[in-house]
C-alpha cells in the first residue's frame, strides 16, 4: 500500500510503500532532508519538493482575471477545486499561492 506524506521541514512530497503486516507505526522519515516532522498529504498532492501548496485547512488563490486573493478551505477533490470561482469576477481562472512555511492538515 503506497501513501503520499509530506515533510513539513523541506516541503518535500514524496510517497512511501507501506508493508501491509506492519504491526506498528512506521518510523517515517523524510528521504530529502531525513527529518521526522512528516505528514500524510492527500494523494493528488504534487510529487517533489518546493511545491507547498498547503495553508494550514485553507488555499490561498489568486484570481488570473482580477487578481483578487482569497481564501478557501482545502478542497475534497481536485474536481472541487477546478469548480471553484472567483468572488469577485466569478471566472474560474483561479490560481493557487505558494506558501512556504505552511502545513497540511487535510488528510484523507
Ligand atoms: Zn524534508
Ligand atoms: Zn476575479
């Protein structure tokens, strides 16, 4: 079973094949900077490090028409988030801001 974590100390996303008779939690680490401050990131997150997309349980978007920023909370789906809408224009040419020193708490 292979899930996606992410490493709050680098950014880094990466995935890692868990056993499945693994009797206890994993000592997980992060194989770009060996750091333990790792977390399970949703599986449609970005591969690779320096992609942080994540803003605590909110994105932060830019609208590519009026530029308008504004806050949602993170998306189920990427389906969800292609719907989404600027408040202001309401096109939806949205973009997410980069954010680097922010954590993913959307697990699922
Ligand atoms: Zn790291
Ligand atoms: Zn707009």
């Amino acid at each position: 079973m292979e899930r996606r974590f992410f490493c709050s100390k680098c950014a880094n996303v990466f995935d890692v094949t868990i056993p499945e008779n693994a009797c206890s939690v994993m000592e997980m680490r992060c194989p770009a900077c060996n750091s333990q401050q790792v977390s399970v990131a949703p599986p449609w997150a970005p591969l690779g490090s320096g992609l942080n997309i994540f803003t605590g349980d909110e994105w932060a978007y830019e609208c590519g028409e009026c530029k308008f920023q504004f806050r949602l909370s993170i998306p189920k789906s990427p389906d969800e988030n292609k719907l989404r809408k600027c408040p202001k224009c309401h096109c939806n040419n949205l973009k997410s801001i980069t954010c680097s020193n922010a954590l993913p708490l959307y697990c699922g």
